[in-house]
C-alpha cells in the first residue's frame, strides 16, 4: 500500500515539474533531431555518447524532469564496506556522493547493484528517523551529446534544509529503486541482478513501512498528501571528502620603497583607470621641468589652466546669432510656456566657415590629403572622384580642363556640358575620309588609368560624350514614327542618344558648338515651349534605350550645364582658366538631428563638412569630419540654414593667400548627407511615409512593391520639381495641401539653394545604403524568418548553430537574434545577412520551417517544384549578395554591370517572403483546408520569381464563403512590401554612376560624430552646451594649425610648438589621433584601427583587437635597420622572419604553417617587440 502512495506522489511531483506548455512544445529529447554537433565537428561524436544517446531514446518523457538523482556510495576499504550494514541512515546518507546521470558508467551501475541489498537492511532500521530533501537536486543536461560530459553545467546535488518540506521519509528507498530502475536501462546484460536488486529493496520497504501515514511520521497532522507542515529536513553535513582545493594568488611585492611623489601619482593612476598613453604624456610633460616652483604657481582651480591655455591661442573664429524658438517644437514645455515662447529666440552658434577654410588651405599636410584636378578614369571605381559627379562639374578640376584645338597657350577650355565637333577615328566611318564629323556633348572629363581605353594612353585625358544624333542620321522607320505622331523631326534638330556614349582623346576634339538651345518646355504640361533662334541647332527629345523618343523635360539637366547657368559660363572661365589656378574643395554636407541627452528630449541639428578630395577611409575619420553648427533646440530648419550665409560665399568662390600669391578658392556642396527623412526635408520633400515620399520619382505608396515601375515616365526631374514648388506656391489652403500630397511637395522648397544655389534636387541627395538596406532590408527579411518562417524548435536549433557556426575573421560574434535583434547596430544586420544564407543552407530542416509557411511556399512556387528549404536559402543568398555588393567601398565589375539585377532579385524574394507569411497568417473558412485551388492563386514559375512582384502573385483576398479571410496580422506582413526601402533600391544603379559606389554616401561618419558629442555633453555645465561643444571641438584643431603654420597669431611662436611637439609626442597625438599635423614618419605610424567606421565586408583595414606592447619598430625603419621588406609577399620561403612567423604559427595555433605569403598580406598596425 504504502509503494503505490510513494508512486502516486512520485506522478504527482513529476507533473508539477513540467510547464503548462510542454505538453504543446515538441519534446528535445523524445524527438531528436537530425542534427547533431557532429555535424560542426565530426570527432566529438564517440562511443560513449552513443551509448547515451540510446539510454536517452529509452528513458519515458518525463523521467528527467523529476528531479531524481543517482546516488553512488564512496569510494571505501572492503572492511569500510562491510561495516556499513550496521550503521544509521545518516552515517550512511554522509558516505553518499551525489552524481549526475550522464556519469553513470558501467562499473558504477554494478557497484550500485551490488550495494542495493546490503543497505536496504539500514534502511528499514532508520526509515523514521531519515529526512532528505531531494527537490533541490539539479539533473546534468543532456541537449546535446558535446554536454553530456560537461561538468561544468552539473550542479552538486546537496541537500538544502530551506527547501521546500515536501519529500518523503522513504525518499532513500525510492532513489535506491530508481536507481535500479535507471541502471537497467544503461546496460541490458545486468537485467536479471538488476531485478533482483530491485526485490530486496521494495522487500525491504515493504516490511519497513508502518500501516498508516501517522505512523510513519506521529508528530506530522494529516493532510491531503504525506509531506505535512511538520515534516523536519535534517541539517546540513559537511562531506569527509570535501577538501578545500583552493591556492593562494600570490602577491607580486617589491623589496623597494617609492618615493612619496611616485606612490601618490600611482594613486592617482589606479583611482582614475589613468591609461599606458595617458601615463606616457603625463611623464612627458613633467619631464619638461626644470624647476619645482612651476608646480606650486599652477592655478587652483582646472577651470581657470584651461582658460588660460584657451587663450594662448588664436582659435577658429565662433560666431552666434539670435533665432527664434518654434513653441511647438518644445515638446517639454508645458502649455502656457509654450504660449510665453511665442516670441521667444536663443542662440545659434556656428563656426565661421570661411576663416577654417582658409586656414585649411594653408596647412601643406591637410592639402596633401585632398584630391585635385581632374576626376580618373579607373577599371575599379573607389572614390568620389572617379564618378560622373567629380567629372561632369566645371569647379571640381582646379582649372584642369580639356582644351579645344588651337595656338599653344590659347587654347580655350572644353566645359563639361558643352556641345561639341569630334572625330570618332573609326575605320569604317566616313568623318575619317571627309570634312563630316560627329555632334556631341561632353558628360565626363578625366584621367585615363583604365586597362580597357586602349585608343588613349594612361596618364592622358579621356573625354566621355554623350552622342547626339542630326536630322540627317536619325533612322527613316524612327523619322516616320514622329512624322505620324505630329511632331516631325526639325532640319535643325539634334536627338540626344540616350544609351550610346564615345570615349575620345582630347586631339580628337575639333571645336565648340555654342549654337545649340535646350527647350525643356517641349510637350511640358507645366510649361510652355522655347522658340530657337535663326541658324541654331535645338535640343528637344530624348532617344531612350528602347529606341522611342520622350521629350526632353523628362530629363535632369547636367551638373555643368546648372552651373553655368547659375554662375555664367564667362565668369567661370574667368575664374577656373587663369594663370593661377583656384583651388577646387567640394564636399558632402552631413546633416542630422540627434538628442544630447538620453533622458531629457534635447534635439540638435547637427552639420558637418567632410571633404571628398580625401579618401574613402580619411573621410570615415573622425577628426576629418568638422562641425559647423549645432542647431539649437526648437529652432526651424529653415531658420537654421538662413544664417549660414557664409556657405554661399564659399560657393561663389573667396580670394585667399597661398604661398605668396592670392588665390581663388571655391568650397561646394559635392552632396548632401543624411538619412532618409532628413533627406526629404533637405530636398524639400514630404516624409518617407507620405503618399509619394521618394526623392527621385513619383510612385506611389500603393506601386512601391512593384520592381518593374517605369522609373523615366514617373522620373522627379529637378525643372519639373522647381516647376510644381512654383505652382504651390500661387496655391493656397486645402487646394494647395492637396496639391503638395499628389506630388509630395512640403508647402515650402528645399532651404538649401541658399548655400548651394548649383544643386540638382534628384541628384545631390543620395540614399544611405545603410540604413535602407543595412537596417531595412536584412532585418526585415531576418524578422520574417524568425518570427513567420521557423518554428519554435527551428528558432531553438538556428540560435544554437549560430552561436557555433564560423565567422570570418576580425567579424565580432553576434548576440542572440532572438532576444537582441532590435538592439543590433547597423553592421551586425549585415553581417547576420551574410552568415544567414550559409547557416541554412548546411543546417536547416524540414522541421525546423513552420507547416502553413511551409505549405504557403509550395503554393506560390507551385510550378517551379522547388524544395521550400532551397527557396528560403536562394532568398537569403541574394539578400547577401545585395549586401556585399552596395554595401562595400569597391565593386566588382561584374556586380556593377548586374547591379539592377541583383538589386530586384533580391527585393523580390524578400517580398516572396512576405507574401508565404501573409498567406500562412490567413484565417481560413471551414468550407475549404489550407491548400488553395489553382483559381484562387496564381503559382510562380522559375522565370519569373525574381522580378514579379509578390502580391500580384498572391491569392485574391475575398470575404466569400471559401476564400481565405485576410487578418490584422496578414496586412501587417503585406505592408512590407509597401515600404519606402523596399522601393529605393531601384535607384541604386544611377547613384553608383554619380558617385562611383553606393558607400561613398554613407552617413557612418556623421552619426558617430553625433555619438561623440552626446559623450562629450557630460563634461559640460550644460548651461549652453552647443557653446561649449563647438569651442572644445576647435581648439585641437587651431593647435593643429598653428603647428603647421596655417595659423601664426598666437602667444607661442609655431617653432617653440613644434619643439614641443617634438619633446611631447603623446600629448600632441592625444588631441588629434591620426590628424593631419603629424609627420610623413608619424603617419607611417599611426593606428588605423579606430578611423574605419563601417562594415568590415573587404579586408582592408583588417579589425582585429587591438594589441598593448611596449615598444614599436616604426615602419619606415623596418625594411632599413631589420631587413624585413614592406611588402611581405616580396620575402623569400626561406627568409628567417617568415620562418619565425611559420613558427609560431604551429605552435600558437597548432595548426601546419603557411607555405607562402599571399599577395594581400599586410602588417597589422606595427612591427612590435615587448620586453616584459
């Protein structure tokens, strides 16, 4: 009787351990999984594990959720043994050594069999006076066969006496039973001693236990299980064997005492964490002592040296001018100060553009860093001046022009934009062999690096010209087309050849063509069309790529052509083709509003200047990214803008003095920098999530999914844009808010034209390919496959491969996507976009995908009779191939030729990945099962699935009986397809021709500069903060200047600075690291590692951790006093220092060496030796 009252409470405990959910969550370890660890290592899979993998298979669900434990008695004497039949239960529970089931070994399932009949004898003496509290007792885990041996996981299984009273008096007999019972499942040859063992104790018990509950336990009151309130848990032993195993750390002590100045700095130094290079330039300033007494005059106060030092310096000039505060701006206001604030104005403070620049220009070692002249002509395109944006600008080249034939040293300049007569040289063409000749107009003039123009020689300039066809050479089937539409083809009419472009030497050049008219009112519904002049050629239709003709307002004028327009040709000539030549700095304006603070609602609008004559990795740098105001918080944007007047002076050109000589300066807006919305705001657009938000067409919201969209019938083309502000404008009220959402038009225009009055709307507003597709498009695919595609168990396995699965090198692991993908930073979605498609394609199952999912797929791809595993992979992969090809400083040339492609293969298949979501999301009627009929979807083939948008593949959704019933959460997952992100990919492929790549437009750069001021508020009296950042942020930098001669007026001569500099280098590197005021040595030196802000996808800068040593071989000197060359590649097999590096090679990594040095090797940081 009293067995089936202790299996009863048995059952009962068991169920009380399980959730409430395990019952619906599939069971680990009654359905294993195909996958194993095995699969990342295959030596970790041994006979041992398989053993207790079988035992695992064999155990009833549940068994291991009861908390039991196996107990082996210690090791002991024969005579220790043979004594223990006669002792107490408590004498006997001390010689008890908990285990954890995954030690079971063969030899202790036999040692227990053989010691379960000698201590059921104890036990029946003692059954009254035992207590054990084994709830407590934690089971080693057993997920996977790597764990099953580790101990680390395995909690000692003591007895805790503040645990729960609750454990039978017979606890000791049943674990010795369920020790008996477990043994059997271990090794089958032991079933008969098994059995038997298992006799004597339930014999034992038997004969043990008192009639009644009371008996067993007389002081415990009755109640509706055995284990009462009055149950009493015995106390705590200590184990005879638990031997404090633990050493003592020694102590480094010295056998010298410090002097007292050393013992208080090293104080100081361990109170304030001061660092090895903060210790260095500490020593370095003290050392400039000769005399005591300078420490006992220093100020009292830090406030008052730092004032001090501030003013032995002439600083960039901080300018600040009242603007007026927009109340409803002040979000933390309540509503009767707002009302108070009406009229009310603070502070902006900005930088004075104009005295940095020129100081800038001054400064031989931050010139050394810009680009000037010409834009190149590369195979592989990396900087901003190898796009069509540096090339097709008259004020980029510093008045390097391709010039017109002519007298030497009358030679007028060829401006790009400019209509001009050339030979093309062409065997077979008859301007070879006659006075006929060509019409074009010059797109792009450059510098020949490539490998492909063999007509012109490297180093020479390369013309690109757009082909302009004459009335005489236009297609007679074409000519008749126009003829019949009504608008025949002129005598004088010039057709632009839209697909065809020639690349010409500048001798090839005959003259300019200065009679040409560009009517962009032809056919114009906005505008009316433009008479051309007697004897002029007139310009007026467009021969696009499928050989129809579209008027010519369908097109963005050219970049030269806008400045000529605004500044006049002749004044640019003047300007740019003189006998000194200006010098050209363009740049990209970052503009970005951030809070300061995190608990308080402060925002700025932070602007920056970045230079883009530097390269791609300079301008990732912080200390080349220049603030030029913090727009202060509740101000207009507007407002904001209007007072940097200064910006359009810079624009127009100033005169500076440069080495002796009056010289033109021209700084311009290359590009506006920013994310999405404030680019709209910058262009003077409505937000991303307005009807028509994109910048650079007029789709709508309800078209953005489609792939396919006409982008140069529904092109925003910046006349037509000008034109419809200019409409809205006369407009006033509801009509003109209705206006202003049918074309996304804020109600005012872009601000900008007041600091850059050259710009083009659709083209100096480029897209951050990080934040539409670093953290739009790889997270939102990622969220759908996490949260729509796998199930729970697919989730469990992905989470666990993931955290095992290889990650290239110097790429940080990834915290966990289920708990952190919200959290991730731009350049873990990435990466996460990369690893995925490799993870699932070598990992993922059948089970591991959800059942309507899983069905949906196979609906939507009916006719391809794909397996759905491959079509999630395939997805993924192109997601990663988007990815590595926009979101890397380079591009392949065979990624730039398919751009377009994989841009919509890849959109195509997350939106793919949406629609299955939607459909397995779907409410179905009972009138019909979740398999649709051929009738109610239309199946998608293998042709089409990588340009058809989803949801015109996808069901019709219907309210009828027998129709799938589209629910809030399936709308939600259609919405994906609508985002403004999912369209703008689109439009890549134009911005990698502005630009060279889609990275040089990043906003990497800007955003961690706004991270840096958010740090640096916290060493503010926060009374004006934007004061105080901009006037700590330039005082590094005038330092710098005068250390370089650009700024003279100070109270330190620029020698004595620079001796200083000399005698303290890390005081000097602290203030500016990486800057430009160190020397040719100094930059060989310097560290790399924190200038790189963006993905680590190409492997140059290599991002590995950063190395503490205590000396450095600087690198110009490695190849003079070691003998090791620069270039490793360049070293011998047998060379000692490549034999050393093999060497320790094997023996850090215990791998076999490298037999050779590849190509791309390259010395990280230093060549570093340590004496410690």
């Amino acid at each position: 009787m009293f067995m089936e009252i202790l299996e009863d409470t048995r059952r009962e405990e068991a169920r009380s351990l399980v959730p409430p959910d395990q019952n619906d969550a599939p069971d680990v370890l009654e359905h294993r999984p195909p996958f194993s660890e095995a699969q990342l290592d295959p030596e970790v899979q041994t006979a041992d594990n398989q053993v207790i993998d079988d035992w695992i298979e064999t155990i009833e669900p549940g068994v291991l959720d009861q908390n039991m434990d196996m107990r082996r008695p210690r090791t002991a004497s024969p005579s220790h043994r043979s004594d223990r039949t006669n002792g107490s239960v408590e004498e006997i529970m001390e010689e008890v050594e908990v285990i954890p089931d995954s030690e079971i070994t063969h030899q202790d399932a036999l040692f227990l069999i053989e010691e379960a009949e000698a201590e059921a004898a104890a036990v029946t003496d003692a059954v009254q006076d035992s207590f054990f509290d084994a709830d407590e007792v934690n089971n080693a885990e057993l997920t996977d066969a790597d764990e099953v041996n580790d101990a680390d996981k395995v909690n000692d299984a003591e007895a805790n006496t503040s645990g729960d009273a609750s454990t039978p008096a017979l606890v000791d007999a049943m674990d010795i039973t369920d020790a008996s019972g477990t043994i059997e499942m271990i090794e089958d040859t032991n079933v008969m001693e098994t059995d038997a063992a298992e006799d004597a104790v339930e014999d034992a018990v038997e004969d043990a236990a008192p009639d009644t509950v009371e008996d067993a336990a007389p002081d415990a009151e009755l109640s509706e299980t055995p284990f009462g309130p009055g149950t009493m848990l015995p106390p705590n032993w200590v184990r005879r064997e638990d031997i404090d195993e633990s050493e003592e750390v020694p102590q480094q002590r010295c056998t010298f005492t410090l002097p007292s100045f050393h013992l208080m700095l090293g104080l100081w130094s361990l109170k304030y964490n001061i660092t090895q290079s903060q210790y260095k330039a500490l020593v370095e300033v003290l050392q400039l002592l000769d005399d005591v007494s300078l420490i006992a005059s220093l100020p009292a106060s830090l406030g008052q040296l730092k004032k001090n030092t501030k003013g032995q310096f002439r600083s960039i000039p901080l300018r600040r001018v009242k603007v007026p505060v927009v109340s409803a701006k002040l979000q933390t206001l309540s509503a009767p100060d707002k009302r108070r604030a009406l009229d009310a104005s603070t502070w902006m403070y900005f930088i004075d553009p104009i005295p940095l620049i020129s100081s800038l220009v001054k400064s031989p070692s931050f010139m050394q860093q810009i680009h000037q002249g010409m834009a190149e002509f590369v195979d592989v395109p990396t900087e901003l001046w190898h796009g069509v944006a540096w090339g097709s600008s008259v004020r980029t080249t510093s008045g390097q022009f391709a010039r017109y034939p002519g007298p030497v040293g009358d030679r007028a300049a060829a401006l790009p934009s400019d209509f001009v007569w050339y030979r093309c040289q062409k065997l077979n063409c008859a301007c070879t062999s006659d006075s006929r000749t060509h019409i074009g107009r010059i797109n792009c003039v450059g510098i020949n690096h490539t490998s492909y123009i063999t007509e012109v020689r490297s180093g020479d300039i390369v013309l690109q010209l757009q082909v302009l066809l004459k009335s005489s050479e236009v297609p007679s089937t074409l000519a008749l087309t126009a003829r019949r539409s009504g608008s025949p083809i002129d005598l004088m009419e010039l057709l632009i050849h839209e697909d065809k472009h020639v690349l010409i030497a500048e001798h090839q050049l005959l003259s300019h063509e200065p009679r040409v008219t560009l009517d962009y009112g032809y056919q114009n519904p906005l505008s009316q069309p433009i008479a051309s002049p007697a004897g002029h050629f007139i310009v007026r239709r467009i021969l696009d790529k499928e050989h129809k003709l579209r008027a010519l307002y369908l097109s963005s004028p050219h970049r030269g052509e806008q400045e000529i327009k605004v500044y006049g040709r002749q004044h640019l000539i003047d300007s740019f083709d003189s006998s000194t030549p200006p010098i050209s700095l363009p740049y990209q304006m970052f503009m970005d509003g951030f809070g300061l603070y995190r608990t308080t609602y402060k925002s700025l609008m932070g602007i920056y200047l970045i230079f883009a004559g530097m390269t791609v990795d300079e301008r990732a740098k912080l200390h080349n990214v220049f603030a030029i105001t913090l727009g202060p918080y509740g101000t207009n944007f507007r407002d904001v803008i209007k007072n940097l007047i200064a910006l359009g002076k810079l624009d127009a050109g100033i005169e500076v003095m440069h080495d002796g000589a009056m010289r033109k300066v021209f700084a311009f807006v290359l590009a506006f920098l920013g994310d999405m919305p404030q680019q709209n705001v910058n262009c003077g657009l409505l937000g991303p999530t307005a009807h028509v938000s994109c910048r650079f067409c007029l789709v709508d919201e309800s078209s953005r999914h489609n792939l396919d969209i006409n982008l140069v019938k529904l092109g925003r083309y910046h006349n037509q844009t000008s034109l419809l502000h200019q409409l809205a404008h006369q407009k006033t009220g509801r009509e003109k808010s209705e206006f202003c959402r049918k074309y996304g038009l804020a109600s005012l225009p872009s601000p900008l034209f007041k600091i850059a009055p050259a710009q083009i709307l659709e083209r100096f507003f480029p897209i951050d390919v990080c934040h539409a597709d670093g953290a739009g498009l790889s997270q939102m695919v990622h969220i759908l496959l996490l949260e729509h595609v796998l199930t729970e168990y697919g989730r469990t396995r992905y989470l666990a491969v993931l955290q095992r699965f290889p990650f290239p090198v110097g790429w940080q692991r990834l915290q966990s996507p289920l708990t952190h993908m919200k959290s991730y930073r731009l350049q873990e979605h990435v990466r996460a976009s990369i690893v995925a498609p490799l993870l699932l394609r070598c990992y993922m199952e059948r089970h591991w995908i959800s059942d309507a999912f899983y069905e949906a797929l196979c609906e939507l791809f009916r006719e391809r009779q794909d397996d759905p595993k491959d079509i999630i992979t395939s997805v993924f992969a192109a997601v990663a191939r988007s990815n590595s090809a926009i979101q890397q400083r380079s591009m392949k040339s065979k990624d730039r030729s398919q751009l377009e492609h994989i841009i919509k293969q890849a959109r195509s298949g997350v939106q793919h990945i949406a629609e299955a979501a939607a459909i397995a999301a779907e409410e179905i009627t009972p009138y019909q099962s979740r398999s649709r009929s051929r009738s109610q979807s239309v199946a998608v083939t293998a042709s089409d699935w990588e340009t058809t948008p989803a949801s015109s593949q996808s069901s019709q959704t219907s309210l009828a009986s027998g129709r799938p019933i589209e629910t809030k959460k399936s709308r939600g997952i259609r919405a994906l397809q609508q985002r403004p992100n999912m369209h703008i990919g689109l439009h890549y492929p134009a911005q990698s021709a502005e630009y060279a790549t889609p990275w040089n437009n990043n906003v990497l750069a800007g955003e961690h500069k706004n991270k840096v001021f958010k740090n640096r508020v916290r060493y503010t009296n926060h009374r004006e903060p934007e004061r105080d950042l901009l006037s700590n942020e330039y005082l590094p930098i005038s330092v710098q200047l005068s250390l370089n001669g650009a700024i003279e007026d100070n109270n330190i001569p620029t020698p004595e600075l620079q001796n200083l500099a000399q005698r303290c280098p890390m005081v000097f590197k602290a203030m500016w690291p990486l800057g430009f005021g160190l020397s040719e040595e100094d930059r060989d030196n310097e560290e790399e590692g924190l200038g790189y802000f963006g993905l680590v996808l190409s492997p140059n800068p290599l991002s590995y951790k950063d190395i503490s040593l205590s000396f450095a071989v600087p690198g110009s000197k490695v190849q003079a006093q070691m003998g090791i060359p620069k270039q490793l590649h360049q070293a011998s097999e047998l060379h000692w220092f490549i034999d050393s590096i093999c060497s320790a090679y094997h023996a850090e990594y215990k791998f076999p060496p490298f037999m050779e040095i590849p190509n791309n090797a390259q010395w990280y940081r230093r060549v570093a030796m340590s004496t410690q």
